[in-house]
C-alpha cells in the first residue's frame, strides 16, 4: 500500500515504508550489518553495473537509510536522497560531484564558520575555488561566473546573519547561464523547499531540526532531478564524460531507464564508495524518528523564537534584534516568500555592553545549554566570533554576520515563560 500525499505530517511518517515485508513490522527497522547476501552471480553483476539498484555494502546504501532518504526526497520534492555523516560531509560531496581541480564554483558570503572554511581553505588545498560574493545583490554571481563554474551555493536561512537568501532570483540566474544551485536548508526545513523555488539540489545536516534531540550526527543530499546536467555537457564533464572512477560510465547515459538521478547516482557509486561518508543505520533510525515529529516541533520553535525576539527587542540592555520576522524592505519581503509557517527558530542580538556583556550573559544561562548546535527540542545559546566563527579573520566574520557581542539562541520547545525567564535573568546579570 502506498500513501500518496503532499502535506509534510503525512509524508514524514508513511513515505518510503510501510511495515516490513518478512515480519509486517511497523517500526523502520535498524539493519545493522554490512552486506547482503546476492541470490546469485547474475544478480550480483546487476547490481554492479548499475543494471539493477540494490543493496550491496553498507559504505554505499543500506534499508534503514533507504528509509529516511525516499522520506526526505518526498518532503523536499526530489527524486532522490542520499544519507551520509555529517552536514559537513553533506556540504563537501555536493561540490566534489561535479568540481575538479581547477573548477571553481560561487558561493554566499552569509555562511556557518564550518563551510566557509570548507570552501576558503580545504576546497582550495584541492584546487577548487570558492568564489564569495553578497546575496544583497543576486546579479553578483552572475559577474563571477566564467567556463569553469560548476554551481553555486547558499543557505536558505543564514546561521547566523539571518537574511533570508533570495533563492528565485539566483536560480532564474542560474537557470539562464546553466549552473545548478545548491541550497543548504538546514535552518529552514518544513518551512521552506528550496526545490519549488529552483534550486538544484538540496543539503541537510540532519544532527539538527531533522535529529532534534542532539543525539546523532549526519547529513543529507536531496537531488531534485529537474536539473538537465547533460545538456550543458561542457560544463559538467564529470557527468558527462566516461568516469574512469567507474568503468567508464557516462553517467547522464547509463541513469536514463533509471530516472533523472544523474547526480546522486554518481555520487552514491564514487564518492561515497571511495571516501567512505557513510551514515550508520543506527543514526539513520534515530533521524527517522526525528522526522516524525519534525513538523510539530518546527511549529513550536518558530512561535517561541518570535516570542523571544519580540521581548529581546523591546529589552534596554540589547542594542540589536537579528531575527527575520523583525526585519524590514527586501530582507522582510524575502523572509514573507520563502518562509512559510514561522521565521525559523534561530534569533540573534547584540548587547550595548559589547564582548564581556555576551560571555557574562552565556556564563549566566541556567536553564539554555551552552553548546555549539542548533535544532534541539532543548534551547541553546552560543557566543560565534569565540566558537563556531573563531577560525575567520574579524573581516570574515563580519561578512557572515558575526560581530564580537553576537550572540546566538536556537530557541527550542520549552515553555515560553519558562524560556523568557531564564533569558531574563541572565540578562539581569550581564
């Protein structure tokens, strides 16, 4: 029995499983083991040449992943999902499956500290450069486009700038000269899908809203299918040309009695086979879980964190609210289009008192958790320019977002008053 539905309650409960074939049991079970057993030579051939998709080890696919990647591609709109370790590693295998040495790819200067470290520093130790530019003007990536651009990148809702990224008028851009956008959603899921809006393809780092409860790390990769990457064969030679990565394949040819699944599809059989970003089934299960309830708890983020703002705004001792729901102009107008149901769960504020204010106010903290993460039940602050931010020079820093008397609340699930209490006497003592 399949349940076909668009409403996201529905799908992250019943999409891709429905009870377990060999025991009717309802519960996505955790296949815990390596391999699979193929029911003969002939089989096992299939699988390897890609006549037939299956389960063949673990490092590359497994059922309990299956589940929360068909899960997710439904919510998101895409044909196809691919689970692996970390958002981080999420971040990485989306720009290596179609950039090589000497490519370079445009991304949004309003990034988490981690990725613009991947693309400043790591990705350039590759010969890959990142080539930065501010999503106040979308007409920016266009100027920095040239024949070896492979794709741009941003996030829906900055961590931490909070200015939401505008999403159609970059991909209308991308859409004119042949590039695919790659949209990070970790901040934003239910309230937005970066696919209905043009992007190419969709990252999660799934330790976040997905998880919620800060127990698991891992990330995920959401292809959307409606990127036609044979069409610009010369700028995406990695999928277009026979991949030596795997026995000559042309991928954009070998997919078609598959599906539009050029892009995960090689990314599952080269990339995760051979760096090894593999999600453990345990994790898996665990984000199944997560997502069951993903769209009730965003609900309840989203109303306590405007609760918060609304109180930090009106507070003496805050000198700046950054929150999307508060700002104005085209910032506002953006957040209107591309957040629907809440602003998201993240606010940010800069104390009068500057530096020592925000420590004295973290330091005070009884019932936020102090740790660098967002997207638990649990509300959580952090100080970015000393943590997550550290690595950037003060110049980066402040192109992100981050001045030195930023802080950061994830507001969770909690009681409001109980939240606005704590946030109240910690202000008191700062």
């Amino acid at each position: 029995m399949t349940i076909v539905s668009q409403h996201p309650e529905t799908i992250v409960l019943h999409a891709g499983y429905r009870s377990d074939t060999a025991t009717q049991a309802v519960a996505v079970p955790i296949y815990q083991t390596t391999s699979y057993a193929f029911r003969d030579t002939r089989h096992a051939a299939d699988l390897f040449a890609l006549r037939e998709l299956g389960n063949i080890y673990t490092r590359m696919m497994n059922p309990t992943c299956a589940v929360l990647e068909q899960r997710m591609a439904a919510l998101e709109g895409g044909v196809a999902a691919l689970a692996l370790s970390s958002g981080q590693a999420a971040t990485t295998l989306a720009i290596l499956n179609i950039c090589e040495s000497g490519d370079n790819f445009v991304a949004s200067t309003d990034l988490y500290g981690g990725t613009w470290n991947l693309f400043a520093n790591t990705f350039c130790q590759m010969g890959i450069e990142a080539r930065f530019v501010d999503p106040a003007d979308p007409e920016a990536f266009r100027q920095k486009v040239d024949d070896r651009t492979r794709c741009f990148y941003a996030e829906t809702l900055p961590n931490p700038k909070l200015q939401v990224f505008p999403i159609r008028e970059v991909s209308g851009i991308c859409q004119a000269l042949g590039i695919p956008l790659i949209m990070d959603n970790t901040a934003a899921p239910i309230l937005c899908r970066p696919i209905e809006h043009g992007a190419a393809v969709v990252v999660y780092s799934t330790t976040k809203y997905i998880g919620g409860h800060g127990t698991s790390i891992g990330g995920l990769i959401v292809d959307s299918g409606v990127f036609n990457w044979e069409r610009y064969k010369k700028r995406f030679p990695l999928l277009n040309k026979p991949d030596p990565n795997y026995h000559g394949t042309v991928w954009t040819e070998a997919v078609k009695p598959l599906g539009p699944i050029a892009y995960s599809l090689r990314m599952r059989a080269t990339l995760l086979r051979d760096i090894g970003t593999a999600m453990s089934p345990f994790n898996a299960f665990a984000f199944i879980q997560g997502l069951e309830t993903l769209p009730l708890r965003m609900r309840a983020h989203c109303a306590n964190a405007e609760r918060v703002a609304h109180y930090l705004q009106e507070h003496p001792l805050i000198s700046r609210v950054i929150y999307p729901g508060l700002q104005t102009g085209e910032y506002r107008r953006r957040a209107n289009t591309y957040l629907q149901g809440g602003y998201g769960a993240l606010v940010g504020f800069e104390l009068k008192n500057g530096l020592e204010a925000g420590r004295r106010f973290i330091d005070a903290l009884q019932m936020f958790y102090h740790v660098a993460n967002i997207g638990d039940a649990r509300s959580l602050a952090i100080h970015p320019a000393t943590t997550t931010h550290s690595q950037l020079s003060p110049e980066d820093q402040l192109s992100s977002g981050v001045s030195a008397s930023y802080v950061r609340l994830a507001v969770g699930i909690e009681h409001i008053d109980d939240i606005l209490k704590d946030i109240e006497q910690a202000l008191d003592q700062s």
